[in-house]
C-alpha cells in the first residue's frame, strides 16, 4: 500500500497482521496497534517526544537484571498491574483477595521448617506470624507451599543489598495437617520503591511520591486450589491510601499488635517490644 497518511495506516498496519494464524495473538497485537495509532493521534504525538519515549523505554530495559525488573516497576506505578490482577482473580466472597506481585520475589527462597526465623539476620523488631489457610467452607488445606517476602527496617529487600550473600526476609514454609503456619521475622516498614531508574525520574516528573505502605508478601500454592499472589498490609500506615503501586485492598490489612518484653508466642523470652500477626488465608478451588 502505498501513499499512507496518518488516517489510513491503521487499517493498512492491522491488514499485514491478516495472515497472523493465532488468533488471540492477532486480537491482543490488533488491539495494541489502534489504541497506540489512537493515543498519539490524540495528544498529536511529535516525532521528538516519542524519541523521548523510546529512550525512557530503552532505559528501562537496560535497569533489568536478575535482581531487579524495572519493566514490573514501571507496569506497577502506571496501575496496569493492579489492572491486569483486578480482572483476572476475581474472588467469591470469603476468599483471599489478590493483589500485584511485585518486582522482588525470587524463585530459589530456602525451604524452612515451621516456626523458624526467616530474618536470615535482617534488622527490625521482632515479628511473631501466625496463619491458617482453609477453602471457602474453613477446611483446613494442608500441605500448602506458602513462600513468603517482605523488606527490612531498613525498607530494603535482601536482593537490593549487592553485597549480601545469603537470603535475607524470605522463605517458603508448607503448612501443617490443620493448615497452620507460623514463623518468626521483623516488622516490615513503610519504604520507596527504587527511584534510581526511569520509573523513579517518571514519578519525580509528574509530581507523585514513591512509598509503599508497609507489607508482607505471600504466595500460597496448594493442589486444586488457584495460586494465590497477595499482602499483608499493616494497619494504620500512613501511605495506605497512596501506595504508589496502587495495590492496597480493605481486606488485606492485618493487625500488627505490640507487645512488652516477655515471652513471645512461640515460648521465647524477648527483651525488646515484640509484635504479633494472625492473618488466615482462603483459597479458591480450581
């Protein structure tokens, strides 16, 4: 086709896509193309701007390792995340809601018993975890892989520290006959999400703060059940009702109580202020 214009090249970009043979493939790249062609007719995109747009993409790309995934980062703080996760773990009443994954999970956490401490010697005050996960009607799933994740007092997580060695705030426990699980840890605390990158300059420049309020991350997998990606959330922080991720849910927050020195619940004697944290999760069936 020759003679394109900025009225006629939609349809002649989605007529080279006409011999696409998977048909989901041609909807989603279909889709992308109109609203792209729609977006920068809209706001009369320059050729200089989306050069700008090119380099801040590239960027991106270039602040990705095996550590860190700025390409998550920037779908989190723009809310396609949160999007993508809203439409497709739609939950009865009763279940455990869903929210975004986050950019700091690792796949190799260490296997731990019940009842340990999965600090691995971050700092913050001590934690006492306590949960249960069940099915829709409060049977007990046993057996359930739970992998757990959250910063230190620092705001910080163990792969944002180059010169860590070992794991830091995260382990994967498996829950007992009851359903049950417990572990010990440090109080996560409210913290930035990296602003190093372009995601951190995107924020600066359209006048947003980077905080997440604090949480604990968890992923519960069990057979004929659906995964379950969520937080916990601890009540009363300030950046509630701004996570800059946009990922908070009524339901997900937890009450983290404190406590004077004495004896935890797992029969220890703490000399500092301790809290505590029972949170049940229910799963779907599949």
């Amino acid at each position: 086709m020759r003679n394109i214009d900025e009225n006629n090249i939609t349809q002649a970009v989605l007529a080279r896509m006409d011999g696409c043979s998977n048909p989901r493939l041609k909807e989603i790249l279909g889709s992308l193309v109109r609203h792209l062609h729609d977006f920068a007719r809209e706001v009369k995109l320059t050729e200089a701007e989306w050069m700008q747009g090119i380099e801040f993409l590239t960027a991106t790309g270039h602040m990705c390792d095996d550590k860190r995934q700025e390409f998550i980062l920037l779908s989190d703080t723009l809310g396609l995340s949160m999007l993508t996760v809203a439409m497709n773990n739609a939950k009865p009443a009763g279940v455990t809601e869903s929210t975004v994954f986050g950019p700091f999970h690792v796949a190799d956490a260490p296997h731990v018993e019940q009842g340990a401490d999965m600090s691995g010697g971050a700092t913050g005050e001590p934690l006492f975890v306590t949960a249960k996960v069940t099915d829709p009607h409060g049977n007990p799933v046993a057996g359930a892989d739970v992998d757990v994740w959250h910063a230190d007092e620092d705001g910080l997580y163990d792969v944002q520290r180059p010169d860590l060695v070992h794991h830091q705030g995260r382990a994967i426990f498996r829950t007992d006959a009851d359903g049950s699980l417990r572990f010990r840890t440090v109080l996560p605390v409210a913290y930035p999400i990296p602003t190093d990158g372009p995601v951190g300059k995107m924020l600066v420049a359209t006048g947003r703060h980077p905080w997440r309020p604090a949480h604990i991350h968890f992923m519960v997998v069990a057979t004929g059940f659906e995964r379950l990606i969520t937080h916990v959330f601890r009540d009363g922080d300030p950046y509630m009702d701004s996570d800059a991720v946009f990922g908070v849910r009524s339901s997900l927050i937890g009450k983290f109580e404190e406590h004077p020195a004495g004896v935890a619940p797992d029969g220890s004697t703490q000399s500092v202020p301790f809290h505590t944290l029972n949170f049940d999760f229910v799963l779907q069936p599949v």
